[in-house]
C-alpha cells in the first residue's frame, strides 16, 4: 500500500468523523441563538423535494426518526430506436437505498447499485439552514461516502474493491427556484490503465417549483482537471411528482451510473448529442419515531 493510499484512507475516515462531530454543533449553535435572540429566525422552504436531485445529491436531509426509501433506475440509451423499445429493453441499472434521519440535521444511509455490485455507505450533515430572514441566506451541507465493489470472481482484496467520497452542498431557494453549487472529490483504491485515481468535479444543481405538486429539475457535473479516457461531464433534465408521501422523479440522463463518484468516473455520453436515456427515481419517507 502507498503512502498516498494511506493518506486518503486517513483523510476519509477524518470526513467521516467530522460529519459526526459537526452534526452535534448546529444543536448547540440553535441553543445558543435562542438564548440571544427573543424571536426564533423561520428557515425558508427546501430547495429541493428529495434528497437526491436526480443522480447527485442535495442539501435535503430526512427529519430526525424518519427512514427515507429510494429506488433510482435508469435504462438503456434510447437512440436504440423502437427495435430496443428506446433502450427500455437493455440493462438496467439500479439503486436501492435506505437513509436514516438520526437528527434533523445529521442522517446515515446505505445502498446498492446494479453496475459492479457496489456498496456505499454514506453520512451527511446539514452545517447550516438557510432563514426566511437574512441572518443565514444559504444552506450548507457536508457529505462523506464509502463504496464497496462486490463483485466476485475477479481476484481482488478488499482494499482493492474500496472507492471514497466528499462534496460540500451550498444551496439557496429563490421564491420558486432552487439552486445548489457542490464541489465534489473522490478517490479510488484501484484503477485500470489511464484512470485517475483522484477525481473532482463541480454539481450545478437548479430546480423550479412548478405548483405545489410538481416541479422540473436539471443538473450537470462536469469533471474539473484531470478525467477518465473516453469520459464526459453528465447532465440530466427531471420531471418530479410530489404526492405528499412520495416524490416520483421521470428524467431523461446521459448518465447510466448512480453516485457522484462513479458517475466521474464513468460516464461516456454526451446529452446534448442524443446520448441519453429514460430513467426514474422513487423516494418514500417512513416515520418511524
């Protein structure tokens, strides 16, 4: 294992703890402002209706004691024409994912991916809400994320299989619009000839409240520096549903891949070319608390 191996590993584990640690501050930073203030500042409306956009990730959090169900798929690119049902017939790739609201501001989660078998372990933390008032105008948010490739047969230690992530989320709502800038980087134990194993990118995210009920969603990431032979920033545009208990997501994507990390790494298909594919997100929050 080389040095630089050993740093990450140690940079990741300290992201994690910090995403921990930070999720108790805000509590203490709540009490101490209710103490100096007589009036308790009104947080704006989320800037978004799901914690994830459409492939990245977004400043929402599950309130504390709620679990938050997702199912993320997306299919085939539909260039394929009629003969693949406009890639409904090919491969699918999907996300299971479960996350865990520990406090309003704090959550833990897990999932798994089609595509190499992956498991991502995952933590996030809101550092700050954005008020109606301009005492705090943007939203902030920490995440950290491990992901384990299971697929067997290929002769890989564990530490082979392994990949880390961090992003830092700023959002801010607008009336009707939702915005949000999130600088990304990961980082990959093993890869294959020409790839890098540091990876960054920059998530632009924007979505506009069309009613209550329904509003379009758009994101783009494009990989800053150094990339992956043969990739391409991905881009997605949504149509989400709000029913009150579910948000249904129906996208058009040029990303097959689900997370930030291996959507970097992987994607090869360009949007604005044709190169995209039909794709849905469902996500479900439990009360369990």
């Amino acid at each position: 294992m080389d040095s630089m191996s050993i740093i990450v590993k140690q940079l990741a584990l300290k992201i994690l703890a910090a995403v921990f640690l930070f999720s108790l501050a805000p509590e203490v930073s709540d009490a101490q402002l209710k103490r100096e203030r007589s009036v308790t500042s009104v947080l704006a409306e989320p800037a978004f209706s799901a914690t994830k956009n459409i492939g990245i990730s977004t400043i929402i959090n599950p309130s504390g004691g709620d679990l938050h169900y997702s199912i993320l798929h997306t299919f085939g690119l539909v260039d394929g024409g009629i003969d693949r049902f406009y890639g409904l017939d090919d491969g699918a790739n999907t996300r299971l994912g479960l996350i865990y609201g520990v406090t309003d501001r704090f959550s833990i989660g897990v999932g798994r991916m089609t595509f190499r078998k992956v498991v991502d372990i995952s933590a996030k933390v809101n550092l700050m809400q954005q008020t109606k008032d301009a005492g705090r105008p943007v939203s902030i948010a920490l995440k950290g994320a491990t992901g384990i490739s299971t697929v067997s047969g290929q002769g890989l230690d564990f530490n082979e299989r392994l990949s880390y992530f961090t992003s830092v989320m700023f959002a801010r709502k607008f009336n009707t619009v939702g915005i949000q800038l999130t600088p990304m980087y990961s980082y990959f134990n093993r890869v294959l000839g020409e790839d890098e194993q540091h990876l960054f990118g920059l998530g632009v995210l924007l979505q506009v409240d069309l009613n209550e009920r329904l509003n379009l969603s758009w994101e783009y990431l494009p990989v800053l520096g150094n990339r992956n032979p043969g990739t391409d920033d991905a881009m997605a545009l949504s149509l989400n549903i709000d029913t009150g208990g579910h948000v249904f997501q129906i996208f058009f994507a040029s990303s097959q891949w689900h997370n930030e990390q291996y959507i970097m790494a992987n994607n090869s298909d360009r949007f604005w070319e044709g190169d995209f594919r039909f794709g849905f997100n469902i996500h479900r929050v439990f009360g369990l608390f």
